[in-house]
C-alpha cells in the first residue's frame, strides 16, 4: 500500500491511472476504522482497478463544542487494517495542506442540510460537503462508497454530484451493525459499559417502528410516538434529538408514509451523539 499526505502528488498519481485506463474507487473516512469501514473497502476493490482510502479528521465539519480534539486516532491500526485489505492507496493529509491559511471557498447544499443532523450541527454538512468535493477533485474517482449509516450525507453527496456535474458514481452500501444491532462508530468507543448496553435500543427502536410500518401504521405521528416511547424508556437517552420517518429524497416529515420512508433517530447518550436509520416500505408501495 502506497501512502501519500500531499494531495497533489495524490492527484497525478490519480491521473496516471486514469491515462492508463485504470478506474479509481474512493473511501473516505475519518480513521479509527472497523468493519463498517472495511465493507467499503471491500465493495471498492470488487468494482475497481485501484482503490483510495482516505484518513482525515476534517476540523470543518466539527462545531465548536463538539469532539474535534477527542475525536479517536489510531493511524497505526488503521494502516495495518487497510493493508490487509489490500488498499492501494492511503492518503493522509495534513489540515495545513487542505485547508491553507487563508481559504475561504466552501460548497453547500442549501435546505437538506438544515434538517435532521443539521439543525443540531449548524455548518456540518458545509463542512462535510466542502471536503467531499475537495477530496473528489483531489483524487479524481470513478466511484465512491459511503455508509448508508449516515443516509443524510449520502443524499447531499448524491446531490452535490449531479448538481456540480462531477459524474462520479455514488455507491451508498448497507449499514454493519454489532451482533446486538448497534451501529459500528468510531464514536461507540466512548461509552462506558452501561451506554453500550443502553445504546441497543436506537437497533431495538428501528425494528420496531419498521414492524409497525409493515402492519399497515403509516400515520407518521405514531410511528413517531412508538419511537420515542421506547427510546424515552430508556433512562441512560439524555436527549433524543429526532427520531421519525423522513421522505428518502428531500428528508423532509410526512404526515403518512406513501411507498419508501426512511426512519431515522438521533440521540445522546452521556455525552455520546449516536444516529442510526433504516429505510422501510409499506406493504402497499404506496398505492
Ligand atoms: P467516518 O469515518 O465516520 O466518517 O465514516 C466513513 C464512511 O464509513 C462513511 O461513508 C460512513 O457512512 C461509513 N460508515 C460508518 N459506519 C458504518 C457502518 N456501521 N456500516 C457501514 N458504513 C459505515
């Protein structure tokens, strides 16, 4: 596996793979990696002739009372990791190098990243969006794989691609999930013993509510009161900052679900912030 920090050594040995007709598969991630992670890997290497994983810890999309600083790094397991999956490229840059003083460019996708995760993180989906671009030009994939874990980011990736003309496919793959459901995150790392075992019931809830859907509950209000009924049930749930089901292409609340919804949740736990989500269809597909 070859390892680059400077993004424009990256991006020509890119274009040299490229000249030589040879596809390029992007995962970006944010290090301290486990199967969640490597799934994508996985997908990228089945599709493409070289795949990119990229570590960076992206300081734009964090707020200023959130985990930037404490944000969990482990570049030696993380490089161990993506050799053994056969990763070609690591790259690892510096904030210095992606963000030089003084820049002042950044890209956003106005209203789908004010709802859900973005009406309780002013600015991260700007953060988000502008690296991904920035990543995406740097280093020039035909495909690029992310979790269906953070569904709102895939959608304002998918929407920023088409709407900035980048023709670089979107590839999102499913959520991996621990053997009692919970969502792998780098973020589990911070709970104690008892918010571990306290976070199953964010799995436990989707289920749930995804049953419901099936036996014909469409009225989005009861969907949501089964939710937070369980989730409040929980005394280890400090807040539960949403938890509903959203249109899966505008992200936006219905009063009744009509073919596919997605059912999201995000809360705290201690001082963790956990999402998940699941992508449910009525019975009926909506007609
Ligand atoms: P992160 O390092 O948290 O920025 O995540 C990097 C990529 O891995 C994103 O596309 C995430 O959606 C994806 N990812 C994170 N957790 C999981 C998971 N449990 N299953 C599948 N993909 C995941």
């Amino acid at each position: 596996m070859e390892l680059i920090r400077i993004p424009r050594i990256i991006h020509q040995t890119s274009r040299e793979h490229l000249l030589r007709s040879k596809s390029i598969g992007f995962v970006p991630t944010m290090g301290t990696l486990h199967e969640g992670h490597l799934s994508l890997v996985r997908m990228s290497k089945k599709e493409n002739d070289v795949t990119v994983v990229s570590i960076f810890v992206n300081p734009k999309q964090f707020g200023p009372s959130e985990d930037f600083c404490k944000y969990p790094r482990d570049i030696g397991g993380d490089t161990a990791k993506l050799e053994d999956a056969g990763v070609d490229i690591l790259f690892l840059p510096d904030d210095s190098l992606m963000y030089p003083e003084g820049s002042s460019t950044h890209v956003e996708v106005e209203e789908l990243s004010d709802r859900l995760c973005g009406f309780f993180r002013p600015g991260h989906f700007r953060g988000v969006a502008t690296v991904v671009v920035k990543l995406f030009n740097i280093v020039i994939p035909v495909r690029a794989y992310f979790g269906q874990k953070d569904f709102q980011q895939t959608v304002i990736i998918k929407r920023l691609v088409k709407e900035l003309d980048m023709g670089i496919d979107v590839v999102v793959c499913p959520t991996l999930r621990e053997e009692d459901g919970l969502a792998m995150s780098s973020r589990n790392l911070y709970l104690s013993v008892e918010e571990r075992k306290a976070a199953t019931v964010i799995y436990r809830t989707l289920v749930e509510a995804s049953s419901a859907v099936k036996n014909g509950i469409i009225e989005v209000e009861k969907i949501k009161d089964i939710m937070l009924g369980m989730l409040r049930s929980e005394p280890l749930v400090k807040e539960v900052q949403y938890c509903s089901a959203f249109d899966t292409g505008t992200l936006i609340e219905p009063e009744r679900i009509k073919g596919e919804a997605l059912l999201a949740i995000a809360l705290q736990i201690g001082n963790t912030r956990l999402i998940d989500n699941m992508v449910v269809t009525t019975e009926n597909g909506g007609r």
